[in-house]
C-alpha cells in the first residue's frame, strides 16, 4: 500500500527562469544604481524612478506567469490559488502594520513559496503586496520596491532544499531560520530604498551623493542599525514564531490542496455517453 502522491511546487521552467533572472537584475539595479551615481548626476533619490519601475514591473509580472505558463507550470487552478492566497496575505497585512514590525504576512508568503515554489512565489509576494497597498491605502512611490522585495522574499523559500523530501521538525526550523533571516534581509532592501531619498544632513549615516562606495556603505549600516533594528527583528521573531506554531497545519492544509489541485494533469475532454 502507497502512502498520499507527494505535492509538487508549481513548475519552474526555462522560460519562467530567465524572466525572474530578469526581474531580479532590474530590481538589483533599481535599488543600488544611486550608490553608483555621481553627485552631480540629476534626479539621484528614488521617486522619480517608481513610476517607471512600477510599470517595467507589472509587464514583467506578467512575463514570469506566461513564461511559468507556456512551460506548463501554472494553469487555471494554480491562479485560483494565487488569488486565494494573495487575498489571505492583504488581509494580514494591516494586522500589526505600525506595531513594531509585527507583519503577520511574512510568515504566510514562506509557507506558501515552500509549498508551490519559487515562481509562483515571486508572482504571489508581489500580487500580494500589491493588493494590500490598495487595501491600506499604502500607494505610493514606495510600492514597487516593495513588491519586489515581498516577491524575492516568498521566492526565497521555494528554492531552499529538499522541498519534495524534507518533512517535519528539520522542515519547519529550516523554515524558520530563513524567514528571521530574510525578514532582516528585507528590512534592509527597504531601507536601501528609503536611505538614498532622504536628504543629506551633516550626519554620519546620511547618504552622501557620489562619496566612495565603500564609505556609504558604512553609513548605511549605521543608518540601519539606528533606525530599523527594533522594528526589523520584531518582524522576524513574529515570522519565527507563526511558522512553528501554525506552520505544521498550514503546511499539510497547503500541500494537501496542492495535490488536488494536481497542477501539472493532464486535461482531457471526453464525449458524453449516448
């Protein structure tokens, strides 16, 4: 006797991969390019470049999932889900929005990147913090950079090992381990965004224009440690503890939908009997 068919993560194939290569080397760029401009370069701060990335980033959006799509690994179901589980984090997002970092989201896009893998991860961050951002009124020049941060974040959890194999307590400290970890990693991406549009002041952790690489990345790290740590390590301690309280139940809940669902099936029609 055979035990329960494995749940499978949603496909990643070769299309699917170069668009996301191609999502993260804009993102990279889109974060990092004011470290490396001059100071005399015009319009350094990263406001005026959020209407430009935020429509780059939507066509790109919608690259990953026809990409994830022609490569067989995302059909009508799997978006069902997709919209099930982006609508589930909207609605935890303004539980402890504004609590010191208490973000009750982080811990839902781990379990989901997990689950269903790194593409559809990457789609579900940035449709979910998307949809919140609409939810909370949080529109603004902020939101793209969130959404790709949110999106390399759940993306993150789908390429840890052992997704097919590794089950139970090594499971979930692994799971807990990365979302402490990538929640700080989160919190200082951001911080890269907001650091760079505040205007220079005679501080040490003010970003300086053209200064050597090297000296703002000193200041950055003061910058971050001054003023995002405590929110920064509630956010992950809260990641933490959701993942091993309620991570076993949603889990099994996840993977069991999951091989319903049975994304990759064929779908054959037959003729009705006469």
């Amino acid at each position: 006797m055979t035990g329960p068919r494995p749940a499978r993560p949603v496909r990643l194939g070769p299309r699917a991969v170069v668009a996301l290569v191609l999502v993260g080397a804009i993102g990279l760029m889109a974060f990092g390019w004011p470290l490396l401009a001059s100071g005399t370069s015009a319009g350094v701060a990263h406001p005026q470049d959020a209407p430009w990335l935020f429509a780059v980033l939507l066509v790109l959006l919608v690259g990953v999932a026809v990409a994830t799509v022609a490569d067989g690994g995302l059909d009508a179901k799997a978006v069902a889900m997709l919209g099930v589980l982006a609508a589930v984090g909207a609605a935890l997002r303004p539980l402890g929005a504004g609590t010191a970092g208490l973000e009750p989201m982080f811990f839902l896009m781990v379990l989901s990147g997990r689950v269903l893998g790194p593409g559809f991860g990457f789609v579900l961050g940035s449709v979910t913090m998307f949809a919140s951002a609409l939810l909370t009124g949080g529109v603004g020049p902020w939101m793209p950079f969130q959404m790709l941060s949110m999106g390399w974040f759940a993306m993150g959890a789908g390429l840890l090992p052992g997704a097919e194999r590794l089950r139970g307590r090594g499971e979930l400290l692994m799971l807990a381990g990365y979302g402490f970890v990538a929640a700080f990693a989160y919190g200082t991406i951001m911080n890269l965004y907001g650091w760079t549009i505040v205007p220079g002041q005679a501080s040490g952790i003010s970003f300086v224009p053209g200064d050597p690489l090297g000296e703002n990345l000193v200041r950055f790290l003061a910058y971050c440690l001054a003023t995002s740590l405590g929110w920064d390590l509630g956010r992950a301690a809260l990641t933490v503890v959701l993942t091993l309280a309620i991570g076993p139940t949603l889990l099994k809940a996840l993977r069991r939908a999951t091989r319903r669902a049975a994304f990759e099936a064929p779908v054959t029609f037959e003729a009705p009997e006469r």
